[in-house]
C-alpha cells in the first residue's frame, strides 16, 4: 500500500477534463475531493496544471473522439514537460472494445483505470509517484464507491446525489450496462444523511437525484425500498429546498410515482422522460419494454396531475431499421406531447452491444437529415408552447442575477421579476406570468414573507 507520508503531491495543481452525464459531472466532484485531500490545489487551465485528469464518456463515437482528440493535444505538452502527469478514467477505458486502444496509442498518458476502480485514485497517484511507470488496470466488478464526504462541488444552488449505480435494462442501442455494471443502490440512510447534510448546512436549494434508472432504486437492497418511498422520506427533511430526479424509465415509472410527485411540495414539478422513439417497432428492438401507447399514458396521467410540470426527452434518431414511417411517428410524438425540451441523437454504433450488429443500419446522412428535421419542429414547437406560460404561476426559486431579479422554474425557465425590491433571494416563491415579449416570460412574485 502507497501511503499519504509519501505524498508528493502536496501543493502541486490539477486540472479536471470532465465529459458525458450528470453522474460523470458528480464523479469529478468526487475526484476534486480525492485530489484536494491529497493536499493539491485545482487550477482551470489542463495546460498548466500539474495533474489533468480526463473523465470520460463512450455513449456514443463523438463523446470518445473529443476525448481522444484533446488527450492527444497535450502530447507536446507532455513531451516538453515530462514531469506533468495525465490520467485517463471513466468510460470510455472501461469499454471492452472501444474505438481507440488506449493502451497502444496513448503511452504518455500515466494511469489509466476505468468506472469500477476511480475510487482508487489517490493509492494510484501515490503509485505512480514511486513507480514512474505507467499504470495501465481496467477491473470488471466495483471495488467500492467514491467517497461523497469530500466531493468538491461545482454548483452552489443544485448539488447531485447519486441513489444507484449501474444498469441492468439492456437497451439494444447503450453501453452504459457494459461500461457501469450491474444496478446497486445505496442505502435511504445514506442518501437521507447526505441530502439532509446539503441542505441543512450547506444551503442547497436543488438536489438532483442520480441514476440511469432511479424508478429501478431500491429493488436490489437486503430490505427493498421503492423510489417513491425514499422520495417520501427525503421530503420530511426540514428546509426551504426541492428534489429533482434523473434519469427515469417509462418502463418502471408507476402511479405511485407520479402521486408522489403531486402531493409532495418539495418535488420540483419536473420530469425528464426518455422516449427514444414514437415507432413501437423500433421500442421493441431498442429492447424498452414499453410501447408508445404506455408512454403516451404515462404522459397522460402526469400532464392531468401537474398541468404545470415541465416536460423533456431524449430521442434516438436512425436507429437500425428506422424507415420514413417510424421516423415520422416520432416527429408526432413531439407534436402531440410538445415537450419543454428534446435531446436529440443520431444513433451511433457501440462496439460489443447487439444494435451495433443489426444488419439493416441507417445511412450517416440520411440520420442527419432527420435529426435536423426533428430540431427544427421542436424549436416551432417551443416558440409556440411559450404562450402557455401566459397568466400562469409557478413556484420559483428567486435569485439575482446580473442585478436584476428572476425566477426560476422547476423547468429551469427564467421569468424577469421588474420592478422587484430585493431583501435577500435563494428562496421559494410563487411568480405570476403577466406578460410575454420575444419569448421572455416576466411576471410578479406572490411574496409571502
Ligand atoms: N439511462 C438513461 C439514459 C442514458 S444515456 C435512459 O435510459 O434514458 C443518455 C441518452 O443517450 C439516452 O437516453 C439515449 O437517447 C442516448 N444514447 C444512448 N446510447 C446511444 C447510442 N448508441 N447512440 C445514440 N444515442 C444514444
Ligand atoms: Fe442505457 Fe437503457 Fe440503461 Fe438507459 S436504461 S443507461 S439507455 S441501457
Ligand atoms: Fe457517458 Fe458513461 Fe454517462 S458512457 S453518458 S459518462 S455513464
């Protein structure tokens, strides 16, 4: 075992490069508590830093490509500078067969772990220190989570709590399950001390629950516990704040959910809902287990429940098999369920995943014809859906910004509060919208103190 007595970092600067979703984005807050306690200091510029870590994202051909792209960047850098050390983590070293064999092309960069071993960082760079070899270890199980007491976070109004690690649905299309293991939960114990702790002492105002599929939370702990249930007990926790929670699988969305999420104040009336497709065909092979027709319930129930909440996807175009029909199935999906926002991805091949070996693959171009012909309706879609804002109220949270006071939506939209004396801000309000110009929403605040 390296210890910290032989610690030579002590001082010395790091650089975290951070890419993929909100659980990468909370891993590095993780890893700046690893470096920090290592006694190092972070600085912003990778070129600088001492130490530059790349934590990094496979979902799909683009998000490995930049990565690689800008590790290959520092090469000169390395070359002029021997002593700086890179570190290449994440998902993309996990991968099987990835697009690049990093140990072959990257032999300047000096460690390189993937998902299930980054908790170990600090014993590989007290490692590393003594060896000045190249460590080069890529395990199959988890060898323990990162620890959440020193994480750095980079927000100061939402903080991110992951409740379950891994995946266990298979999707034709992902690599997640292959690059993060199987579903484990942490325990509501723990999740109910860290939210408490982020509230209570450390003023947050959001906290972001985070999961591939939070509706599968609790199933494989010794005494289950079901999502809505430590959603429940998260709301007895005293302080002005509220939870919002991603990402959620139609497949386990139930209705004891969406009652939760009614009844409970504290849950941000927010909901982010992958579709990936409006064709039951391509949900069927993309292996979802659900069809359009359950999905559209679902949106249904929630929309009758909470007129107010704001509504987001993410949507798979050129999936294999995808013909002009399905994908115009999709496009009246977004017209009949119009949503606050679309994430929307060209399919993109990942090695080792059973889509990757569908024989009937959609044209390059032909995927990006459709993708931008999809943008360009939600973009009609959302310039029009503005309207419904008008005369409505919404719990906001009220804050400065650049002087002047605005409220935020559980939705993240902005509504400008003129005229508005401040005392304080960071607090919960109602805000009617009184008036619409150029799809800027304003409006007056229901001020209850
Ligand atoms: N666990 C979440 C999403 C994880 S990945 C869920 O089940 O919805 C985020 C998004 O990336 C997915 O919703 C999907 O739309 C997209 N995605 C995943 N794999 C992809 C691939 N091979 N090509 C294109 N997009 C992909
Ligand atoms: Fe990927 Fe599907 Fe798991 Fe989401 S649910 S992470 S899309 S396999
Ligand atoms: Fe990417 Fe890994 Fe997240 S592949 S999307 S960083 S789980």
């Amino acid at each position: 075992m390296y210890n910290k007595n032989m610690n030579s970092y002590q001082g010395k600067s790091y650089n975290v490069i951070t890419y993929g979703c909100q659980m990468n984005v909370h891993e590095s807050e993780k890893i700046r508590g690893i470096l920090s306690s290592l006694g190092m200091l972070e600085t912003d510029s990778a070129e600088n830093a001492d130490v530059v870590i790349f934590n990094t994202c496979c979902i799909r051909e683009g998000a490995e490509d930049r990565a690689y792209n800008n590790i290959m960047a520092l090469k000169p850098i390395k070359e002029k500078n021997p002593n700086k050390i890179i570190v290449l983590c994440g998902c993309m070293p996990q991968q099987k067969k990835g697009k690049y064999n990093l140990k072959e092309k990257l032999p300047f960069v000096d460690i390189i772990i993937g998902t299930h071993n980054v908790n170990q960082l600090a014993q590989y760079l007290l490692k590393f220190a003594v060896t000045k070899k190249q460590i080069y270890d890529i395990v199959d199980k988890p060898t323990g989570a990162l620890d959440v007491d020193n994480a750095i976070r980079d927000d100061n109004i939402n903080a991110y709590v992951n409740i379950i690690y891994g995946c266990n649905k298979f999707c034709t299309y992902c690599i997640v399950p292959y690059v993060r293991g199987r579903e484990q939960s942490r325990t509501p114990q723990e999740i109910y001390n860290e939210v408490k702790n982020l509230v209570q002492n450390e003023g947050y105002k959001f906290i972001t629950l985070l999961g591939q599929n939070v509706n599968s939370y609790g199933k494989d702990l010794k005494e289950p516990t079901t999502f809505a249930e430590l959603l429940t007990s998260l709301c007895e926790i005293e302080g002005d704040f509220k939870i919002k929670f991603m990402t959620s699988h139609p497949m386990d969305f139930g209705d004891d959910l969406i009652k939760v999420m009614k009844n409970e104040p504290k849950i941000a009336k927010a909901l982010h809902l992958p579709v990936q497709s409006g064709s039951s065909k391509i949900l069927a092979r993309m292996n979802r287990h659900y069809d359009l027709k359950h999905y559209m319930s679902i949106i249904k129930k929630v929309k009758h429940a909470m007129p107010n909440i704001s509504l987001s996807t993410d949507i798979i175009v050129g999936f294999p098999g995808e013909t002009e029909k399905d994908f115009n199935l999709t496009l009246k999906l977004l017209k009949k369920v119009k949503f606050d926002q679309v994430f929307a991805f060209m399919y993109s091949k990942r090695s080792g995943t059973p889509a990757a070996e569908f024989e009937d693959q959609i044209d390059e171009k032909e995927k990006n014809i459709r993708v931008n012909k999809l943008l360009r309706l939600q973009k009609i879609i959302q310039k029009d859906q503005t309207k419904k804002f008008f005369k409505r109220t919404y719990n906001c949270l009220i804050r400065q910004i650049n002087g002047v006071a605005v409220g935020i939506t559980d939705g993240g939209k902005e509504i400008y509060i003129p005229n508005y004396k401040f005392i304080n801000q960071n607090y919960f309000a109602d805000v009617k919208i009184e008036d619409i110009r150029n799809h800027k929403l304003s409006g007056v605040v229901n001020d209850k103190r």
